[in-house]
C-alpha cells in the first residue's frame, strides 16, 4: 500500500506499489508525502519497505521508512482507515 501522509489517504490493493503510487499522483498527491510499505489484516503489523521509498534527498536512502516521524503517521493513517 501507498499513503499520503499529508493528506492520510492511502491507496491499496494493486500488484506494485509503483502502481499505487500513480494513481495517487493522478489524484494530486505529491511525491514528497507518498511512502509504501505493508499490513498484515491478520497479524496487524506494519512494514515500512517499499522500492518507492528510497529518497536520498529527502535523507531517505533505504527502502524503509527511516524517518521516526513519517512511520508514526504512516501507521495512524492506516490504523485510522483500516483499523
């Protein structure tokens, strides 16, 4: 899945997060607040991995969510959609 942390919306479902990505991009979102990762509806946990992830300008070098603040809203925003 793919979230928009400034506007806590997510896009979900589709075969790549690449393909989420786009069509939240099409829906006006930014590049800046989109973030992908995963949740397991059974276990409930969140990964924070996505081959959109990495931003080196945004000190986001990895495929994970680095930032401590972006994961808390990440999960709010699924947490909140989701349950």
């Amino acid at each position: 899945m793919v979230v928009d942390v400034e506007k806590k919306i997510l896009a979900a479902g589709a075969d790549r997060h690449f393909d989420e990505e786009q069509l939240l991009l099409k829906q006006g979102s930014s590049q800046k607040n989109l973030w992908g990762g995963g949740y397991d509806t059974v276990s409930r946990e969140i990964d924070y991995n996505s081959i959109i992830n990495p931003r080196p300008n945004q000190d986001n070098p990895s495929r994970d969510i680095l930032s401590e603040n972006i994961r808390i809203s990440f999960d709010r925003i699924i947490k909140s959609i989701l349950g």
